[in-house]
C-alpha cells in the first residue's frame, strides 16, 4: 500500500462533522455520532502522525463540546426533574397535565420509534450513562498519549488549552453521568 499519511479515515471526521453540526438531532443519531467520535479518538490515539496533528487535536475538542451539548440536551429531556423550573409551583404542576400517558415523561423519538413511560426513559438513560461513559474513559486514554507527544514535540501551549477545556468537558460529563444514576436512583425508591 502507497503511503498517503495514514489510513486514519477523513471521511468519517467529516461525517461527524456535519453530523455534530446541525442544530437539532434525534437520539439515536447522537448515539450514533457519540460512538463515531469514540472510533475516531481511539484511531486517532493509536496513530504516531495524527496524535501530533494540531489540527486533530483541536478538531477533537471541539467535537466532544458539541457532542457534550447534545448529550445534556437529550439529557435534559430524558429527566423530568431537569426541566426548567417554572415560575410558580403551580404553572410547574400545569405542565405535567398534558394530555398524554406518559406520566410526566416527555415524548421521545429514538430513530422511528417513539419513547414513552417509565421503561423506555430507564432505556435512554441506560444508553445515555453509557455513551457519557464510554467518551469520558475514551478522552483520558486519548489525552494521554497526546500529552505525551505534544510534550515531545514543544507545543506546551496546546497541552494547557486541552488541559483547561478537557477538564471542563470531563468534568461536565461526570455530572451528566451522576443526574443520571442519581434519578435512576430515585426512580427506584419512589
Ligand atoms: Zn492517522
């Protein structure tokens, strides 16, 4: 085989791309989004020349924000308690009488199925614990060895900015995945 930089695949970052790119998407293609980006961190951990790409990098973070952003957002619509508060109590108790027998669960859509009740929302937040999981120890792994050869290769600079905003991203996830297990947690005792 030619040598043509590495077998890394251009094509699948800019799937992500344009999938993380949109301003709305239904779960299932977050999840979807979500494993991509977790491939790509690992191929691109496992590869000596896009390890030291700045331009991957960067890429990299940005992508995780905007997957982040979509995984609070599902998460947000999957946890009752995590809607905004209304004004009063009583505009709040309004809103749960919607004609529907979801019981307070607002409706999903997981490609062309709808989620409803109880079951389908402890389904969701199984999927979403596990992909916040799953890209939370993927980052560590990638930051790693990027550290490493940014190290090597001078670029201090970079190692910060990931540094500074890796963690919040860590840390925001962390929080994700405890709001979930916390409500799972409290859905069971009631
Ligand atoms: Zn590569």
């Amino acid at each position: 085989m030619e040598h043509i930089g590495c077998e890394c695949s251009a094509t699948s970052r800019q799937r992500v791309a344009d999938c993380l790119g949109q301003e709305k998407l239904p779960l299932d293609r977050i999840l979807e989004a979500g494993s991509e980006l977790c491939i790509i961190f690992g191929s691109t951990t496992d590869c000596n020349r896009c390890i030291k790409t700045k331009r991957i990098s960067k890429w990299l973070i940005q992508m995780t924000i905007r997957l982040i952003c979509f995984y609070e957002a599902a998460i947000n619509q999957t946890l009752p308690s995590r809607t905004p508060p209304a004004t009063s109590g009583e505009a709040n108790s309004l809103s749960l009488q919607q004609p529907s027998t979801t019981m307070g669960f607002p409706e999903m859509r997981f490609g062309e199925v709808h989620i409803e009740g109880p079951e389908g929302h402890l389904l969701i937040k199984l999927a979403l614990v596990e992909a916040c999981s799953h890209l939370n120890e993927t980052i560590q792994i990638w930051k790693m060895t990027s550290d490493e050869s940014l190290e090597a290769a001078d670029q201090k600079h970079l190692v910060h900015y990931n540094d500074r905003v890796l963690g919040r991203c860590l840390d925001l996830l962390a929080k994700l995945i405890g709001l979930l297990r916390l409500d799972g947690l409290m859905a069971d005792q009631s």
